[in-house]
C-alpha cells in the first residue's frame, strides 16, 4: 500500500521525472505479479530496492533546469534536442 501511496503522490506533468516514475511503477508491477495483498510486508530484497528508490527520489530536488536559452532578435531558427535512454523493463 506505501508502495502505490508514494507513487500516487509523484506530480511530473511535464515529463521530466519519467525515469524515476517509470522504476517505481515497474515496482508496483513486481508487487502485483507477486499477487501480494495491499497490507502484505515485502520481501527483504523489494524492501532494499525501494529504499534505493526513496533515497534516489529525495535527490531529485537538486537537479536544477536553466530556463533562459539566450535568444535575440537576430535568432533565426531555433532547436530544442532531447535525448532518453529507453528502460530494459518500460
């Protein structure tokens, strides 16, 4: 149940969380291919890999996104490049 609950909470509208969401939704997945109950306690090495989650989660609001990107008006074309690593299990 804590499990869902943290992940239910996790707001990233704009897409920039997905690696992180996607790895705790992958857990709930995991939980639920167990056929574990809401209330059932996880096994010691779900219970480590969520830890990890938790902990790697509270470092994520350190990452800081520049916003300004430095156009002017003699600026004729303008690109925006994003790069993703596709996840083995997503």
């Amino acid at each position: 149940r804590s499990v869902l609950f943290l992940t239910a909470k996790l707001f990233d509208p704009l897409g920039w969380l997905a690696p992180n969401i996607i790895s705790a939704k992958i857990a709930i997945q995991s939980t639920w291919l167990q056929g574990l109950d809401w209330d059932t306690p996880l096994d010691d090495a779900f219970a480590r890999q969520w830890q990890a989650f938790q902990k790697e989660l509270s470092l994520l609001k350190e990452i800081r996104v520049p916003r300004w990107i430095g156009l002017t008006i003699s600026t004729a074309v303008v690109e925006v490049h994003g790069f993703a690593d596709a996840f083995e299990r997503a």
